[in-house]
C-alpha cells in the first residue's frame, strides 16, 4: 500500500528527505508544503537571504544523492580556514584540515528543488507554496493550511505521517502540546543578527575569497562575511539585543561610519545604497528548541530546527538538519519501514545530541574578549597536542563540530570544562 507522506516546510531538510523517500523499495507519496513562495520564481528572494557553511556533517548527507554534491558545488565556494581580524588592521588566520562549502540558502533550496522535480514522477511528489500550516488533528491525521495567495482561503490535507521540518516556531510542534507528556523549552539567544549582502568584493582592500572573514567589538558585537560565487560578500552582524550599536543607527551615513569605524576593510566595500538596505532591514531574533522527544505514535516525526533550534553562532543549524535525515533513511533500512519502530527509534538516537547541539550553539563562543583570547590559545593547544596524542587530546572543539561526523553529545562531553566555563560567563554578566 502506497504511504502518503506530508512534510510541512520547503527548506533543506523537507527537500532531501524527498530525495531519500523516493528512492526507496517503498512506494512513497510525497506532499511538501511551505508557507513562502516559490524561490524559483523570485528574483529577490535569491539574493535576500543568509549564508549557510556546509561542512562534513551536512556534505557526507547529500552525497548519498548521486548528483548533488556536483550540482552543490557548482553553485558554492571552497572555504579553506576563517580570518580573524582586529579593529586595528592585523588579521590572524585559523587554516582548516577540510574546507567548508558555502552558499546562499535559497541557492541550496533551488538546487535540491531542481533535481528533485527533475528525478521524480510526477503522480509521486507535488510541492506546494504560499501554504501556511495553522493546525493539525491528531486523531483524524490531517493537518489545515492557509492559502497566503487566496485570502486565507483553508484546505485539509490527510497524511499517514507528518514531518515538521516547519523551523523553530514550528506548528507541528506545537499540535504535541496536545498528546501526553510532550514538553519542549524555547529560548532566545541574547544576540539579534542582521543580514549583509554587499554587491561586489573588488577593491584595493580585498578579503581573501577562500577565507571565513570574522570581526568581534568589544561590547559583542560580531560580524562574519563570506565570499559568493558572483564575487558579492553575504554575511551577519550579530549584536546584544540590548545597549547595542546598531539600533542608534538612523541614516545611511551612520551606517557607513559605523562600518568605517569598526570594521574598515567592509566600510571600504559597503555601498550607499547597500548601507542603506542595511539601515531598513529589521534584526531578527533566534530561538533555540529543546524537546523531549521527536515523535508522536506511528505518524509524526520533528526534524531540523523543529526537534532541536540552535543558535547560528557554529554554523550548524543546516548540517545537523541534514544530519537528521541521512539518520532517518539509515532507520528505515534498519526497521524495514517500519514506521512505528523508526521514529521512535530517532529520538532514542538523536535526543542527545539534539540537547548537546543547542548547548554548544549557546556556549561554544564567548562574548568576552578575555575569553575570547582564551578561546583561540586553546585551540592552538588541542590542534598541536591532538596531532601528537590524539588518544588523550581530542581535536579543537570547532574542529570537531565542523569538520567531523563525531555525534554533538560526545564533542560537549570531550569540551565539557570550556562550555562551563564560557556558561559561567554569561551567567555572571546578566
């Protein structure tokens, strides 16, 4: 009997868990729906969206797909170490063992949407968009969207099972509020983030391309750029949701000083226009997620920053969704389809290190530049002493979190001291 399959949200995750289900024995149907429109037929949103870095976590998971690694790469740039530079003009640079790929988030939702609609059979997946979740009925196992383009008009859509791969403020996340013993903790992280796309990286200061460029202010105030494929420069400022600098900015001239003053090598890149698209932008906060368990019976599975939300400041929010589903395809070939057996299954294997990601998200990078400092000496000490005595001294914990496949519980327990350390800290500074 063919099983119906509906996956609430379009990001990277719901794509190449299609890709995985329709290649299976099993003769699945396939039902994605996502509340933005089409990012195919929206020139701005190409472009108006956030870097992602993917590494061997997120990789080593679409390479099971013949096809897109090659077709993901086409579209990215090879990140080979990151650049760490001060407000005075001296840099100092962190080489990696494994580059990073990077790329515009909906240039990735494109190229998984591309070759998904290019492989599969038409009477076996259809995608839907401008179709927002609003509830779902547990009992009768259907879920109502809102049609954004149609007044709000509703339709009801039957499943055999539901993913929720809706993002941290996920619906189908919150329909578990209604079954027993379901709990979940949301937070915000302390920090709101801006996006910045500056149009063209050419000038006599210019970043080199191959490198993670990364400024901090002394109040916390963070800003990463990375090169993309047509030369621009995307990336975020993250700054304090309170006493920050950003917010006081009221004109594009304050933009440009403030980037001039700070971060002088971009202020030297950003343009007026630019500064001022800046300048209108409103800050964007993040939630972080922890739930207790991913699943509900047979018919309901949270992947993504549905299960486990985590704070961008490691990069590894795309990844361990990834992650996720190259685990779940590893299940169903374990429990041979067993639905029941599988999602129940995910969350005795992934709970852990859901919990762990959101931790070290939270405590991996500290906000004072005293621990900062700290922060760079020891990871100077565990790359040296771990090249020596790699049995009794594990791998930088940036190394292992970006360049390994190591589970996120394992590297908080291997880095347990520093993350006390650094949750210490910002306990002390509320």
């Amino acid at each position: 009997m063919v099983k119906k399959i509906v996956i609430v949200g379009a990001g990277p995750s719901s794509l190449l868990l299609a890709h995985y289900l329709l290649r299976r024995p099993e003769q699945y149907q396939i039902e994605i729906y996502e509340y933005r429109s089409d990012p195919r037929q929206s020139e701005l949103s190409k472009r108006r969206t956030f870097p992602l870095s993917l590494g061997e976590r997120g990789m080593s998971s679409l390479r099971q797909i013949a096809g897109l690694e090659e077709a993901i790469q086409a579209i990215s740039v090879e990140m080979t170490g990151s650049m760490f530079h001060a407000k005075n003009g001296k840099s100092r640079t962190r080489q990696r063992k494994k580059p990073l790929i990077t790329l515009d988030r909906n240039e990735l939702v494109i190229v998984l949407l591309e070759k998904l609609v290019e492989f599969s059979e038409n009477h076996r997946l259809k995608v839907y968009f401008n179709h927002r979740c609003t509830r779902v009925n547990l009992e009768e196992k259907t879920v109502i969207f809102a049609l954004e383009s149609k007044d709000n008009q509703e339709v009801t859509v039957n499943y055999d099972v539901l993913v929720g791969a809706d993002g941290a403020r996920s619906m189908v996340r919150t329909s578990l509020l209604n079954t027993p013993m379901f709990e979940y903790q949301q937070k915000y992280v302390a920090n709101d983030y801006k996006s910045i796309f500056i149009s063209t990286a050419h000038s006599d200061e210019a970043l080199d391309p191959q490198k993670i460029h990364v400024w901090q202010l002394q109040d916390g105030t963070t800003l990463l750029l990375l090169h993309q494929k047509d030369g621009s420069l995307n990336g975020v400022v993250h700054f304090p949701r309170h006493n920050n600098q950003i917010i006081g900015l009221s004109s594009p001239e304050q933009v440009l000083n403030f980037f001039a003053e700070n971060f002088p090598k971009v202020g030297q890149l950003i343009s007026k226009e630019e500064a001022a698209e800046f300048l209108n932008r409103p800050p964007s906060s993040v939630l972080t997620v922890r739930c207790n368990r991913y699943y509900d019976r047979d018919s309901i599975l949270l992947i993504g920053d549905a299960a486990h939300a985590v704070s961008p400041s490691i990069g590894q929010g795309c990844n361990a969704a990834l992650e996720d589903v190259a685990i779940l395809n590893h299940l169903l070939d374990e429990y041979d389809e067993n639905w029941a057996k599988v999602l129940e299954e995910f969350t005795h294997r992934r709970i852990a290190d859901g919990h762990a990601l959101v931790e070290l998200g939270d405590y991996t990078l500290p906000f004072s530049i005293r621990l900062y400092v700290e922060f760079i000496l020891r990871n100077i000490f565990h790359k040296t002493l771990h090249r020596y005595f790699p049995k009794y001294v594990p791998a930088s914990i940036f190394e292992q979190i970006s360049e390994t496949t190591i589970p996120f519980s394992q590297i908080l327990a291997s880095h347990r001291n520093w993350i006390e350390k650094v949750k210490r800290s910002v306990a002390a500074s509320h």
